[in-house]
C-alpha cells in the first residue's frame, strides 16, 4: 500500500493516557518526515499552533480511543474514504486494531506502506417527515430505533422496497451493518456477521410477539420503518452510530440503505477477523 505523507492524529478530549499516546507519537511522525495535522484540542494541549485541518487535508488518521471515538473519526472523514488506524484505549472495542503497546512498531509499519485497506460498508439513514428529508447521516455501525427510559411499548412496521415485512410490537429495532454485528446488535441477541458480507442485520429489542427473530437482508435493499401513526407510540428516538440521536414523530419513516462512501480501517497484515473476536469474546485458541 501507499504510505502517508500528512497523519492526522484525534482522539477523545480530555482522554490523559490517549493524550500522553499521542504527546510520544508526534515527534516520531516528524523525526521520519511526516507532516502531523491534530485536533485542534490535542494542540491546545500540547501548546503548538494548528494551520491545517487534519479531516480535509490528512491521507491517513490515527485515532487514540475506544470505538465511540473511532466512530467519530469515521464520521467527520467519510467523503474522502480516509484510512484510519484505530489505536485500542477504551473497553470492550472491537474497531481498533492495535494496542498502545504495539503502535510504535505497527505505525513504522504502515509508514512504509506495509499494511492491510479494510473496507467497510456503510449505510445512508434518512428522516422523511410529510414527504420531506429532515435528517440524512452516514453510519458504519447501527441505526438503532427505541423508547425513551419511560416510554410504552412502540409499535413500528418494516418494508423492503415495495413489500411489507411485518409490525414490531416491543422496546425497539437495531439495523446494523456487517461491522455493527459485533455492538448493540450482539447485546440483544443478535448474530455475528463478518464485515465481507453484504448484509442488514434487522434485530429487534425484546419484542412482545417471541417469533420475532432476526433478519438478515442483501445490502441492495431498501429498507424503510415507519414509526406508528396512532399517537401510541410517543418518545420514541433514533440514535446513529450511538453518536448523534434524534426525536421521531408518529407518521416518520426512516429509510436505510447501502451508502456511497465506504468506512477504511487500517489493519496489520497479520490480523485477521477471527483473532478479534477470540481475543475480545474470550474463544478458545486452537
């Protein structure tokens, strides 16, 4: 693979061990030629001055943090399909490759060029309220619909295209991509996908109908929920990515499809899917 002229360096503000990370990683990155372009609290902190923002102009971003922050990085660089390499300092992640152990020897690595494009798929979730698009995000993760803490049961109906899937009755729906299998869709039962595959993951939260289960539809689909129009179900929220999160009104229909712009996680060439998850999920080792 190419390597990188300009690195942009994120990670959560006020985060002490990503930013002690980050205070050994910059003069590294210098000392072997490399332009660094930071957040702009990361150089408040380290007391430079930052000319060049690091979303627009970096070919590769290195992000200190758990996946909320990886997330966040995705988000703000997605247009321009940005190689980001995650560096592992939250809890139970799976989007980071590499520990901060490991980064000094694994971002050599990638500065000569020697490491793995991973790409992944992301969906388009739109807001449509009386015909019109109030909301459009990109997500790598999930969309997820559901009650606020206080809320009834809600009631949402689900189509593919023109065809009509069925009513949920219950706490809510996850619709996750391959990569998002592994987050809130794993904690409410749903299946692990790997990331290759071309998929919506539909998986609703506790539902009051047991033969509810799952649904695993092709990625070329679109899928539309529309949030009940009886004025039973009241605050009812959508929440993107875990990030950004929105009111829906009875009659809203958010429609989720494949997106353009693909998520670029960077990964040694020596790691692959399985090792992840027998390392986050605790499986056996052979």
């Amino acid at each position: 693979m190419e390597s990188a002229k300009k690195v942009g360096i994120a990670c959560k503000e006020g985060n002490k061990d990503a930013l002690s990370l980050v205070t050994g990683l910059v003069p590294r990155l210098e000392k072997a030629g490399i332009r660094v372009l930071l957040e702009d609290h990361i150089s408040r902190y380290m007391g430079l001055n930052s000319t060049e923002d690091l979303w627009t102009n970096a070919d590769l971003v290195v992000v200190a943090g758990g996946d909320g922050t990886l997330l966040r990085a995705v988000h703000r660089s997605i247009t321009r399909e940005v190689p980001i390499l995650g560096v592992h300092m939250g809890r139970l992640g799976f989007l980071a490759e590499v520990t901060p152990e490991e980064i000094y020897t694994f971002i050599d690595s990638v500065l000569k060029g020697d490491y793995v494009k991973d790409e992944r798929t992301t969906f388009e979730a739109e807001i449509i309220r009386d015909g019109i698009t109030v909301s459009s995000d990109t997500v790598l993760n999930d969309v997820v619909i559901n009650k606020s803490a206080l809320a009834r049961i809600i009631e949402i109906e689900v189509w593919v295209d023109t065809t009509f899937i069925t009513r949920y009755r219950g706490d809510g729906l996850i619709l996750s991509t391959p990569t998002g299998s592994t987050a809130y869709n794993l904690a409410a039962d749903g299946p692990i996908v790997h990331p290759s595959v071309a998929a919506i993951i539909l998986t609703p939260i506790c539902p009051h109908i047991l033969s509810n289960r799952t649904i695993i539809l092709p990625d070329t689909d679109l899928v539309s929920v529309v949030v009940d129009t009886s004025g039973k179900s009241d605050d009812i929220f959508i929440t993107l990515d875990g990030q950004r999160g929105y009111p829906l009104r009875p009659g809203d229909r958010i429609r989720i499809r494949k997106a353009a712009h693909k998520a670029v996680l960077v990964r040694s060439p020596q790691r692959d899917y399985f090792k992840v998850l027998r390392n986050k999920l605790n499986w056996q080792e052979p």
